[in-house]
C-alpha cells in the first residue's frame, strides 16, 4: 500500500518536527556561515526596522528556502531570516517570516520558526507583534511589555502528555533589562484569539474580565514551543489600536498598519536598545 503524501514535511503526523526544525537549523548555519547563533527575534508588524538597528546583517535568505517555511500568508509580511552580528559579538537570528495559526496549517507551523532558532543555538527569544490594546490609556504607537499570557486558542503546540511549566513564561529578568532601557513601559497580560477576524465589544470585556490587557493573534503558541525548548523570553506588543468596543471607532486593518508604520522608528530602535543591553 502507498504511503499517503505530504506537501509540507510537517503536515505528516509522523514527523518529527524537531528533527525538521534541526535540518531548518543546518541548512541556516550553512546558508549563514554562521555556526551557532544567540539570540533569535520574530519581528511582528511596526517591528521590522529593528533588524537594520541592531547590528550588521551578514546574510539574508528567504525563508521560503528553508525545510518548512512556508510562502508568506500576506503581501507585506517579509519573508526573510536574516543572521546579524551584534556589537557585542553575538549573533542574533533574525526572523521576519510569521506563520499565523489562522492560516489553518496548524500549530506546528505556526512554531516551527521558533523551534528552528533554538536548533540554531538561540537561548533567548524575543518575540514582538502588533496587538489590540485594552487600557484605554493606551495610545496607538505604544509599546507593551508582556508579563504573562492567556490562550485563547484551545490549542497548543505540546504534542502528547508533554507537560512544560508557564511560571515566569515571559523571563522576569528581560522585563526589568528592558525597563532599564525605557523605564516608563508599561506591562500587560497577552490574550490571544485565534482570529483572523478581530474579536466583537463583549470578547474584548470577557478578554478584560478575566486579566487580559492586550489582543493578539499571534504569539502566545510561539512562547509555549519557546519555552519547551529551554529559551528565555522577552514579548512586546506594540499597541496599533485600541481593542474593538474600548475605541469607539469600528477596526480597519489600514489604519492599523498605518498606526504601525507610524510607530516603527521609535520602536525599533528602543528595542535595538534593549537587544544592546542583553
Ligand atoms: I495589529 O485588536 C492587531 N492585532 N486579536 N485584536 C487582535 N489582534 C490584533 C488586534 C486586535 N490589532
């Protein structure tokens, strides 16, 4: 009998996606010529600048050329991973290819960039998006660091009885090394919808009521699988809008990218200032 055939080596539940994200890994140190890297960042929207201000990019590959990346899902959603050398003399993985879990190809796509960059050699993780916010204080533009999360999905990225410990997810530690930085950030609870539609007024206050001060889409999973592989973790959320019903106007993707696109400097080099300090 035939085996059935997989048009994406991590579709098969046979796999190993861990031996898939170790050959992910091989082909970066070698596409790179960078043996081992230290530090990986997945650069969300309003984000993507800080891969020029962190330090020399040595090689950019497009990530559609390594074992299980897929196409980008939307125009505009850079797909490259690039190896940049820090002043410091680290090296930091740079990843600008997001697989979201509302693509529907499943949540060992979503997290395979983050297996891959802790293969490479990556200890810390830094994860950034652009997310809803739900304190009204909150102006379009600001940056959030997350200090917690709550998963709205119903999935995860753990195979099995794999059981991982969530306590202190988002590193203490990174918190305080950011706030050194900027000490005026603020912190909140991640909750992430699967979306990709934005949530209605009464999710945003059950979102509220039980904790959460900031919507997202994307990195509550990807911090789960970062954990379990043993990385250190730093979130930040950049504030694009308001949550739906908090800002009184309906939501428009436009005017979010926009909001992004606004933000962009200042946000990235804060955070090329955090990466600095690490
Ligand atoms: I940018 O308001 C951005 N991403 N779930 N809700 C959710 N994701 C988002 C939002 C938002 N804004």
């Amino acid at each position: 009998m035939s085996q059935p055939t997989f048009s994406h080596p991590l579709d098969d539940p046979a796999s190993d996606p861990f031996a898939i994200a170790a050959t992910a890994a091989a082909e970066i140190a070698e596409r790179t010529g960078v043996e081992k890297h230290d530090i990986a960042l997945t650069l969300g929207s309003g984000w993507a600048k800080a891969a020029d201000l962190i330090g020399e990019t040595t090689a950019t590959i497009t990530a559609q050329d390594i074992t299980g990346f897929g196409a980008p899902a939307l125009a505009g959603h850079v797909g490259t991973l690039r190896s940049v050398l820090l002043p410091s003399g680290k090296r930091a993985l740079v990843i600008g290819a997001r697989t979201h879990y509302y693509e529907g190809h499943g949540v060992r796509r979503v997290v395979h960039s983050v297996r891959t960059a802790a293969a490479t050699g990556a200890t810390t993780m830094i994860l950034t998006n652009g997310a809803g916010g739900i304190r009204e204080t909150w102006k379009p533009g600001t940056p959030v660091l997350i200090s917690d999360h709550i998963n709205l999905t119903a999935d995860s990225p753990l195979e099995g009885a794999t059981f991982v410990d969530l306590t202190d997810l988002y590193s203490a530690r990174l918190r305080d090394l950011a706030r050194s930085v900027q000490s005026d950030l603020d912190e909140g609870v991640y909750c992430q919808f699967r979306g990709p539609h934005y949530e209605t007024p009464a999710e945003v206050q059950m979102a509220k009521t039980i904790g959460g001060h900031i919507v997202g889409m994307s990195t509550a999973l990807e911090a789960i699988a970062a954990r379990q592989a043993g990385m250190e973790i730093l979130g930040m959320s950049l504030i694009t809008n308001l949550a739906a019903g908090i800002q009184k106007t309906p939501l428009s993707h436009e005017e979010v990218i926009q909001a992004g696109k606004d933000a962009e400097s200042t946000i990235s080099s804060l955070l090329a200032r955090i990466v600095a300090s690490l």
